[in-house]
C-alpha cells in the first residue's frame, strides 16, 4: 500500500522571515565583496612588487603625473596651515613669556601634525583621484581587458607602478611640507613676532629629533600606499560608462579620507606611546 506524504503547513510568518533575510543578505553581501576584492588585489599587488621585471618607466610616468597633480595644492595649503598652528602656539607661548621657545612650537607642529595632515588631504584629495580617472577609463575603455586576453597582468603591468610612485611621492610631499613649515613659522616669528633668529633656531630640536620625523615620514608613506591602493581598486573595478569613472572618483576621496584619518589616529597613538615608554 503506496504511503501519502502530507505537505506540513508552513509557520506564520516564515516568508517573511526569508525574505527579510534576502533583503539584509543582498544589501550585506555587496560590501563584503568590495571588501575581499579589495584585499585580494593588496595581496597581489604585493606578489607582483617583486616580481621581474620592474615596471621603471611606467614607475617614473606615475610618479611625475602625480607631482604634477600634487604639488601646486601642497603649496596651496601648506602654507595657511603653517601660519594657523605657528600662529597659535606662538601667541600661547608670548602668553606664557616663552616666546624664545617659539622654535620648538613650530616644529613639533610641522613635523607631527602639518607635514601628515597636508599630505592626508593632497594625496587623499588630488593624488588618488587622478589615478584612479587613468585607471577608471583604461577599465571603461576595455583595455584592461584586452591586456588580460594578451596575457599581461594589470596588477604586474599597472598598479604597482602607480602604488610605488603613490607611496614615493607622498613621503617627498611629507618632507616638502615639513620644510614649508620650519621656513615659515621662522619668518612668520622673526618678522612678525619678533622672535630672535638664534632662540628660534636653537629650539628646533628641543622636543622634536629623529623619532618623530621617522613617525612623520611613516605616516606619510602609510597614507601613499593606501591611497594608492584605494584609488587602483575603484579604477580597476569601475562598470558601466563614463558616469561610472566619476563615481568611482568620489569614492576614491571618501575611502581614502576614512582610511588614511583611522592610519592616522592609530600611528599618532603608537608614537605617542613609544614616545611616553622611551
């Protein structure tokens, strides 16, 4: 005698259950796919780094393009954030009868908070956007996939390059800043302020010497790398037409001010407590 299977009536409110889990699924798993993908390409870019051969003329390209992006802004916004930090400290410091130690203000400020904090917002601002256009519209162009059917690697081929010359020129911008800083937090406080030059230059190294400006530079190339990263990854993955291109390049800025702010927050801790321990 054949059995007869009876469907069990299904529990109120399972569909929608499901669908509910479908709807938190399908919103969910996009960013965590950004997220892998975006690790993944980390990864081979650093298996490609050493691998022959070196890529020394698209390196140089790279590396020139983004001064030419780069380096009028940093100028631009080296110097009113010089003069605000050199500004107020020395103003704290007359308040104090310290201006003598007018020197050691300025550069505590610029190698610790100017030289990092300019170089988050060119290379996040100016840097990363422009790599990430080229790459976007070699992508939209479909020349990252003929390089692919050539059997060239674009990571090999591409994205190194532009993360080496990121991180390069991003710790020569550092510097650049930091200079920018010392030069005019002396004019500002011998011709202005009426700082003696001596004070000033003899208080240089008073509390800032080679632990921080190796932090400083530290920082500096943690912000290149990553935002080369950033920027390479949305270009290498845009979709669609040129809408798209410009889309990826407001969220190159976006990502890479989050990431290069937390890089940030995290460094700036470490020195702090390496500072306090030595």
């Amino acid at each position: 005698m054949s059995s007869v299977t009876v469907a069990q009536p299904a529990e109120p409110g399972t569909g929608t259950r499901v669908r509910r889990r479908r709807v938190v699924e399908s919103r969910l798993i996009p960013p965590l796919h950004a997220v892998g993908g975006f690790f993944e390409m980390c990864m081979d870019t650093f298996r490609a780094t050493f691998r022959p051969p070196v890529q020394w003329r698209e390196f140089f390209l790279m590396a020139w393009f983004v001064v030419r992006v780069a380096l009028v802004p940093t100028l631009l916004v080296a110097v009113p954030f010089t003069v605000l930090v050199v500004f107020t400290l020395n103003i704290l410091l007359v308040e104090f009868g310290a201006a003598d130690l007018s020197g050691a203000g300025a550069a505590l400020g610029a190698v610790t908070q100017i030289g990092p904090l300019v170089t988050v917002l060119i290379v996040a601002g100016a840097a990363a956007t422009a790599l990430c256009a080229d790459l976007g519209a070699r992508t939209i162009r479909e020349e990252i996939d003929a390089m692919r059917v050539l059997g060239i690697d674009p990571i090999h081929r591409l994205v190194v390059p532009r993360v080496l010359a990121s991180l390069v020129v991003a710790l020569l911008l550092n510097g650049l800043v930091v200079m920018i800083g010392l030069v005019g937090g002396f004019c500002f406080s011998v011709f202005i302020q009426n700082v003696t030059p001596g004070a000033f230059v003899s208080s240089l190294t008073l509390v800032t010497g080679l632990p921080e400006v190796v932090l400083s530079e530290i920082k500096a190339g943690m912000f290149g790398l990553v935002a080369g990263l950033v920027a390479c990854y949305r270009g290498l993955t845009v979709k669609g037409g040129p809408k798209s291109v410009g889309d990826a390049v407001n969220e190159t800025v976006v990502y890479a001010f989050m990431a290069l702010f937390a890089i940030n927050v995290v460094l700036t801790a470490v020195g702090v407590k390496f500072g306090t321990g030595h």
